[in-house]
C-alpha cells in the first residue's frame, strides 16, 4: 500500500481564500479577518504564545487517574477494554485510508469523562477521522443520547468523505454533524440546547477563535458537567479562561497518536 501524504495544515491565507469562495462562510471569513487584526494588537498578558502556555501546563500537569480524581469523576473502564471491535475496526479504516488525518489518543480519556458523567447531551468540535466521536458515540448512545459535532472541510483534503469515517452508520442516528466553521456551526446547534454534559475542544486553534468558543458554550454546561480543549500549549487562551470563569483547571500529559504527538490537555469542571 502506498504511504499516506503527511497532514498538510493550511495556512491563513490558503484558508482565508477557501471561505472567500464560499458564499455561505463568509461570516467566518470576515471574522478570521477581524481576528487576525486584533490578534496583533492583544495587549500582555492576553495572546501569549506556545512558550508561555507551555510553561504553565508543565507546572499544574498530573496524571489523567489523578485528574478524574481531582475533578470527582470515577474511573470507568476504558474505551479500547469496552469496545474492542469498533476500535479495531475503525483503526483499520484509518490505516487504509489515502489520507492522514488526525489520531484517536484521546479516545480513553473521553470515553471514561462521558461514562463518568453518565452523559446524555455532548458538543464536540474537530473531527477528523472522528475518533473522538465515536468514543462519545459508544458512551452515550446506549443513553439514547445525542452527540452534535462541528467540523469545516480542511482546505487541504482531497477526500472530504473521511471526516467522521471510523463512525459506523448504525451510530449516525445519535449523531448530528455540522460541516461548517465553529463560528456559524456552534450558533447553530446551541439554539437548539440548553443544557450540556460535555464538551470537546478541538478545532481553532487560535487564541481568540478558542476565547469565542469556550465563552459560547461554557454558559449551557450543566453544573458538575465538563469542558475538555485539547492541545492547550498553542497559546495561553486556556489558562487565562480558566481565571476568567474562576474555575480551578486540570491539566493533563498526553501522548497522542499519529500526527498528534504529544500533547496538554485541559479540563474545567462546572461548579
């Protein structure tokens, strides 16, 4: 089998030139565009980068046994244990698929946070493959619960039918995914949702883009429910909306897989 072209993420412009063209994102366009101008006028300590944020996680880190601990969450058994044959399935769906997308280290960590909280309503952005969709998908949906995604098409795909393929179709019914920016796709599904058990952080990456999204969707978290943003070495935009909600945060060490490396994770509990 041939090998599989690494990740290509694309750049502001190539992506600024994607929505362009798109008549129906142009609300997102005009957004990234404001963003990338204010971003450059965020005063200190507001914006600080990778180094920064780096430093910080380094220091308040503990195991993930130890943070579901922390957040007063048992410990379930874990997504590969529980469900063996949609792993393996879905590990050889990205193995022979053309493209590289992102991996599933995280799946264990979210599936036990769903199982923990016994949840039923959960909000995800960032899918990919759909790794972190389907551990949701396995917790949730013997529940009869409902997971809503938001996902844009990267730019830089050429098949944009992988997004959420490792999700088998028997699921889709739990399922509402979201093919548009966070911008857009979050207002959307949060007119319809009042109340949410759990929240999956992983699409813009930027400091405002992250600061818009946790101040939309931190409000219709239920109390005791929990907010997850992977990757949150990127910038500072975690740790300074952890102060501003005056929530303590829980950071967590994970090595991700494939492309993802390793990464920080961060989770907020709601009072």
């Amino acid at each position: 089998m041939p090998q599989k072209p690494a990740l290509l993420k694309p750049s502001k412009a190539q992506v600024a030139l994607w929505l362009a063209a798109r008549p129906r994102f142009w609300p997102d366009f005009w957004r990234r565009t404001k963003q990338n101008i204010a971003g450059r006028m965020l005063p200190a300590p507001m914006g600080q980068g990778r180094e920064a944020a780096t430093a910080w996680a380094q220091d308040i880190a503990i195991s993930e046994a130890d943070a579901l601990s922390r957040l007063g969450l048992p410990i379930a058994a874990d997504m590969a244990t529980a469900h063996q044959n949609l792993v393996a399935r879905a590990m050889e769906i990205e193995r022979t698929s053309a493209e590289t997308l992102g991996g599933g280290g995280g799946i264990n960590l979210i599936f036990r946070i769903c199982e923990a909280l016994r949840a039923t309503t959960v909000v995800e952005t960032g899918v990919a493959y759909g790794w972190s969709s389907l551990a949701i998908l396995a917790s949730i949906g013997p529940r009869s619960g409902h997971l809503y995604s938001v996902d844009m098409p990267n730019p830089m795909l050429r098949d944009t039918g992988l997004t959420g393929a490792v999700v088998p179709k028997e699921m889709w019914d739990s399922w509402t995914l979201v093919r548009e920016p966070d911008y857009t796709g979050l207002r959307k599904i949060l007119r319809s949702l009042s109340q949410i058990d759990f929240i999956h952080y992983d699409s813009d990456k930027s400091y405002l883009g992250r600061a818009a999204s946790y101040r939309a969707l931190w409000p219709r978290v239920r109390s005791g429910g929990v907010l997850m943003s992977d990757d949150i070495t990127d910038n500072t935009a975690f740790r300074d909306f952890a102060v501003e909600v005056e929530v303590p945060p829980v950071v967590i060490h994970s090595e991700g897989s494939g492309s993802a490396g390793s990464r920080y994770v961060g989770l907020l509990k709601k009072p």
